[in-house]
C-alpha cells in the first residue's frame, strides 16, 4: 500500500486489507464474508491536490463506499488476545535493504522476511501454516520495514516436515510463539480486551 501526497496505490490487496488500513483496526476486528479476504484487487486513487496523513483514512473509507458499495455497522466485543510488545533486549530486526518490496522466502530451514512491517509479519503468523491461536495486537512501536529470519529447523527438509505437522494440525501457537519471543526478541502477553467491530452489511 502507497499514499503519497494526494496519490493511493495498492497492489494485490483484499478488501479486507483495505478496510484496516481505511479505518485503523486490525484485520480480526473485522467480520466479513470469506471472499473479501481472499478475492484480491488492485486499487489506484488521485486527488486534485496533495492530503495530509490524517485525511488520507477518510478519503479511503469514502473510496470503499464509491467503488465497492461497502455498507458497515461497529459492534463493541469482548475477546481474548496476545498484545505484541518488545522484550528487554533490542528486537533483532534489521532496517530493510528493499522497503519497497514484501517477501517472503525459505533457506536452510529458516522462514525469510524481507521488508516486513509488523503487520505484514502478524497478518503472516495468523494465516497457515503458523495459524497463531488468537488475535494479536501490535504494542510494540515499530513503525519501520523490517529484514529478519525464522529458523524453523536445521535443513529445509526439517522445515517442511514441521510445515507438514502444522497445516494437519491446524497451526501451533505455542511453538510459533516461543520461536518469535527467543529468536527475534518479542514477548506475546496473553490478555482480554474490549475492542470496537467493524461487521459488513454488504459490498
């Protein structure tokens, strides 16, 4: 996702996505129909003039409405989360090389990330084969885009073995959880919190 003075580019995105970042919430705090996370646009926007930051979530919200008719009420709910924050040791993140771009490979049994915001890394961990067990929430400041490994096992015939056990299983919270908090240096702490909906009527 681009916002550029008064230019918006977003490529190969959900309109799940483009809810989170038109109304600020987190992609579990929205309920939607199946396809609106997984049928995937490419989405361009220009004003006539240049819009500040604290705009630029209305002039998304308005877009949504335009161009796909979305309609929406908030409800208040009650729910068990993780909050994500940073360990006492500095996180083991390095300033991305290539910003611009979001990958993700494997090598030598390590998951690689490469220009990964925290959000692109939490959207990765609740979706297969990591399946995190519960919301998270991002508590830890870091706003940058982010080069990093995951070391899943010795070899990346390992890896796929761990892969495997995981996709049958549903996913593997704890493990996941232990490997972020011990490699990267990121604590989840488990807690309940009350938080705003943003639930469909259509689109």
């Amino acid at each position: 996702v681009l916002v550029e003075g008064g230019r918006v580019m977003m490529t190969n995105v959900t309109l799940t996505r483009c809810m989170s970042e038109a109304y600020g919430v987190y992609p579990f705090q929205i309920g939607a129909p199946a396809w609106m996370s997984s049928t995937r646009y490419d989405i361009a926007a220009r004003t006539s003039n240049a819009v500040a930051k604290d705009q630029v979530r209305l002039l998304l919200q308005q877009l949504l409405a335009e161009r796909f008719h979305l309609t929406l009420h908030r409800e208040h709910r009650d729910l068990s989360l993780y909050s994500l924050t940073r360990g006492k040791q500095q996180p083991r993140l390095r300033d991305a090389q290539h910003p611009e771009s979001t990958v993700m490979g494997m090598s030598d049994g390590a998951v690689v990330f490469r220009g990964y915001s925290i959000a692109d890394f939490l959207s990765a961990l609740a979706n297969p084969p990591f399946r995190v067990d519960r919301p998270v929430r991002d508590m830890t400041g870091l706003d940058g885009k982010y080069d990093f490994e995951l070391k899943i096992s010795a070899d990346d015939a390992g890896m796929k073995s761990v892969f495997e056990g995981m996709l049958k299983a549903g996913g593997d919270g704890p493990s996941v959880i232990n490997m972020v908090q011990e490699q990267i240096g990121l604590r989840f702490k488990a807690e309940k919190a009350s938080l705003d909906f943003l639930v469909v009527d259509g689109a």
